[in-house]
C-alpha cells in the first residue's frame, strides 16, 4: 500500500516530491541515541533492582522513562532505515538498521 498511496499523493500533491529522499541527520541521532542507552547500561548495571533500597527507586525510574523512550525512538529510527531513508545505499541502510 506504501508505493501506491504515495503514487497518489504526488500526482494530487507534486510539491511532496521536495520532501522525499534520504535524511542524512537520522545516522548522528541514532548513533547519539545508542550510545546513550549503552552509557546508561553501563552506569546502572551494579544497581540490582531490590525492594528495599533507594538505588532501586532510580534505576526504575530511568529504566521506565530514558530507557523506554529511547528504545521507542530506535523502534521508529529502524522503520525508517528500513525505507532507505538514512543513507542513499541500501548496503548502508541495511547495516546501520543493524546497528540501530
């Protein structure tokens, strides 16, 4: 359905056609966006979550919300690596959705 809406969508709408193509800022926020998760992994991992501590009350915390939201973020940066959209090869795309 992807090819044939967006056929219909540039012959209704021609000034779409500026918007398409590859973004190249996508590469640098995903690598950021990894190597946070990775940082934070790292910071918390001798924080064992236990239910009577206070280091358990962060390590929820950040796993709930920074956690979560990057690893949606990486969710949809993957979806649009998939469509080609982070570099103009898709040798390139196919290993940095890899990566992501």
């Amino acid at each position: 359905p992807h090819a044939s809406r967006r056929k219909k969508m540039i012959k209704e709408y021609p000034e779409l056609k500026k918007l398409m193509g590859h973004e190249p800022l996508t590469k640098y926020i995903v690598t950021s966006l990894v190597y946070i998760q990775l940082h934070i992994a790292v910071s918390l991992r001798n924080e064992a979550p236990s239910w009577n501590s206070l280091g358990t009350l962060r390590w929820w915390v950040v796993m709930y919300t920074v956690g979560a939201t990057i690893t949606q973020m990486l969710f949809l940066a993957c979806h649009e690596i998939s469509h080609n959209l982070a570099f103009r090869k898709f040798s390139h795309n196919k290993m940095f959705g890899l990566f992501a």
